[in-house]
C-alpha cells in the first residue's frame, strides 16, 4: 500500500473513531443528565405528598389525597410489609399494583428499574401509618417519554456520524497529498537524475517554512553536494589519469627502445634504465599521495604527543638543509611547546618547505611565537608568489601555480590538498598569504600543549 492510500486511510479511520467516541460519549453523558433530572423531579413529588399526609387534619380520605398527586404516567402507593394499602395510578401503570411487582423498603430508596421493558423512576419514602406500623410511600414514574428522546438523540448521532465522514474522506486525501507531494516530488527527481545522469533539484514554494519544507530544502543541499563531490571526483580521476599517462608512455617507449636497440648500445641502455626508474619513482610518488588523500580523517592513525618546538624545528631545517643544500633561517620562541603528531607535523612542514624551495631561490625563513593562545609557525620565501585566484584555489588537488615548471619540480599539484587534510588531523589551520613577484607566507596554527 502506497504512504498516500496509509495515510488517508489511518487519518479517517481515526477521525471517525475520535467522532464515534465524541458521540458515544455525549449520548451517555445526556442519558445519565436527562435520567437524574427525572429521578428527582420523582423524588420531589414523593416528599411533597408526605408533607401532605403529614398536614392531613381534616380527614380527607388517603386514596383521595393519592389520587390527586398520581403521576398521569405512573403509580404512588402505599406498601406495607405484608401489604399493600390504598393506592392510585394511570390505566397504563395499573399492573405495578399486583404484589409481583412491589417491594417493601424499610428506609429511603431512590433508583432507576425496568418494568415490562421501559426504564421507570422508583422513590420509597418510610412513613408512619395510621395504625403505628411502618409504611412506604412508593411513587413510581415512567421514564417512556425520555427513553423516546433519547432514541431520537441516538439516531441524530449516528446520522450526524455519517454525514461527517464524507468531509472526513475528502480532507484525508488532501492532507495525505498535502503531505506526500514533497516526497513524490523528491522520488521523481531523483528518478530523473537516474534516467538522465542530471544532477536536479526540487522547486520550493516561498511560503512555507514547515518540516517538509526543511526536508526539501536538505535534499536540495545533499543534492549540491553530490553534484560538487562527482564534479570533484570526475576532475581527480581526469587528472590523476592525465598523471599516470605521461610516466607510462615514458616507460613503454624506453621498453620498446631497449628491447629493439638495447642489447648492443650501452648508452641507449644506462638512458633507458634511468628514464624508466626516474618515471617508475615519479608513479610511486603520485601513488602515495593518492593513497594518502583517499584516507577519511576518521582512518588516520594519530598520535598526539607534546612536541618541544624549538628542538623539533631546529631538527627539522637541518636535515632539510643538508637534503636541499637551501639556507634556512629558524627562530622559535623559548618554552614553546604544542600538541601534535611529530610524523604528521614533520610531514606538514615538509610540504611547504617544499614549496618554498620550488618557487624560490634566496634563503628560506622560518619562525615560530606565541600569538591568540596558539602556537604560529611562519614560513616565508621571497619567490614568484600568488595572485588572489591562485591563493583561492591552491588546496584543490592537482591546482598548479605554475604550470610551465611542473615537470622540472616534480610536483602533482597534490601537496596542499594532503597539507590541509593532516592539518585537519592534527586540529591545526592553514593560511597562505601571498603576492606576485614578492613571496609567500604560510602560516600553521598548532594548539599548544597544556
């Protein structure tokens, strides 16, 4: 069954039982009101003729007195224990004479009975009787004419029920529509984005701002970022085969080469052999880093530990000195220490160092003080710098500043891309500032260790 049909059919399923309910409970209510309303309208001419019999000096005879307080739809009487005194009552109540139908009550007895199938008001009220003995003053009245309006009430119930579910059905299938058109909506785009390989999203309306609103609106958000992500995934794997590309054809033409020419010409041999290592390292290279982008946060092994920054970074530019044989100038506050992952951050480090030396050919700076509660490492070069649109895209991956020297640095266009996921890692931030023809100025943010 569709979500639509469920929900049409369980709302008026349920409005209709709210409303029998509602009904039931009105048709009792009244009954129980209309019934006690009767009982002590009987209760009130039982006490009047009491009084009367009390005041009774002038010897006006007791069936008299009976016969002018009888109820016109019922019975008064006077009940002995053993018997039954002087009495009047309607021709149709004559029955409630016979001794079958009359019981003897000692004290105050108030309650509602059912006499040949209709409800009637029964009141027994003790009195002295003439002779000393205990008497009861029974009056006893049909309750025909409420049962009728009553059964009236009921039929007006169960008529206004009926009508009522028919505007019931109708806004059961509006608001089952109501409810499902968003996500009719978003099944049949998300259809169409299957059939076309279009990314699309939902129109909303302006005015509403409800739960299924908010809905669409985050599908449409979803929707954005899937598109971005596959635009992204479609420009990584175009690059990264653009890559891989190069190398192999390198490769696969020094293999062709040597296996034509290189057993008898050494020097085409050692060209070769150095050709397919230096491509065949390059692919490690690339290799790595994709492996290493591919990694979510979530899956990178961290080992936060206090990090002694003076020490770590005058360890850090020596090694990248002697490796480089590129000047490096270290100046790092005293007593500086931070929390980070000594690999990671040397890793981190490395890559803009590394960019430092590509771009750059005077000595590199690199400082490291206590600003805003973090720990700032600063390192400057005085090379070809940015301009503003590179700076806004040189964490994408395979984005290139300079594009003419990439295969004489060796860079993929990588590096920055795996800087900000190990500074996200680490809890650090990245920030670049840069001019043309100036230089540029990274800036790693560490939290300090406590």
């Amino acid at each position: 069954m569709k979500l639509r049909n469920k929900i049409h059919l369980y709302t008026t399923v349920l409005f209709v039982v709210l409303l029998v309910l509602i009904n039931t409970a009105v048709y009792f209510s009244f009954s129980r009101m209309i019934f006690t309303s009767e009982l002590e309208q009987t209760e009130a001419e039982a006490e009047q003729i009491v009084a009367t019999l009390n005041e009774n000096q002038s010897g006006v005879p007791i069936r008299e007195l009976l016969l002018a307080y009888s109820p016109i739809n019922g019975i008064v009487q006077i009940v002995m224990k053993d018997a039954i005194g002087p009495g009047a009552a309607s021709p149709d109540h004559s029955s409630l004479r016979e001794r079958s139908s009359v019981t003897f009550y000692s004290e105050e007895v108030s309650r509602i009975i059912d006499y040949q199938g209709t409800k009637h008001a029964l009141v027994s009220v003790p009195i002295i009787w003439t002779n000393g003995e205990v008497a009861a003053l029974q009056v006893t009245e049909s309750l025909k004419a409420a049962e009728q309006n009553l059964n009236v009430l009921q039929i007006v119930l169960i008529v206004v029920t009926l009508i009522a579910t028919i505007p019931l059905f109708i806004s059961a299938r509006f608001l089952s529509n109501l409810i499902t058109r968003p996500i009719t909506s978003m099944t049949s785009t998300m259809q169409d984005i299957r059939e076309s390989g279009r990314f699309k999203q939902l129109e909303l309306p302006e005015k509403s701002k409800d739960e299924l609103y908010v809905m669409g609106e985050t599908f449409n958000e979803m929707i954005t970022l899937l598109q971005a992500n596959y635009e992204k995934q479609e420009q990584f794997v175009s690059n990264a085969s653009h890559e891989l590309k190069t190398p192999l054809t390198v490769i696969e033409s020094y293999s062709s080469l040597l296996e034509r020419r290189g057993r008898h010409d050494e020097a085409l041999f050692d060209e070769s052999v150095e050709a397919i290592h230096s491509e065949a390292v390059r692919m490690k290279n690339l290799t790595q880093q994709f492996l290493l982008l591919a990694k979510h946060e979530e899956y990178w092994n961290v080992d936060l530990t206090e990090i002694k920054l003076s020490t770590f970074l005058q360890e850090s530019m020596r090694a990248f000195e002697k490796a480089y044989k590129r000047r490096v100038e270290v100046s790092v506050e005293e007593g500086l220490n931070v929390l980070a992952d000594a690999q990671k951050l040397k890793q981190l480090l490395y890559i803009f160092m590394d960019n430092a030396r590509k771009y750059s050919e005077k000595e590199i700076q690199v400082d490291a003080f206590r600003n805003e509660g973090r720990a700032q490492i600063h390192i400057i070069d005085q090379g070809i710098g940015m301009s503003q649109e590179d700076l806004e895209r040189v964490f994408e991956r395979f984005y290139r500043v300079d594009k003419a020297r990439t295969r004489k640095s060796g860079g993929f266009g990588l590096g920055l891309a795996l800087a900000e996921e190990l500074a996200q890692v680490m809890d650090a931030e990245l920030l670049l500032h840069s001019e043309e023809k100036t230089g540029t100025k990274a800036i790693i943010k560490l939290p300090l260790s406590q």
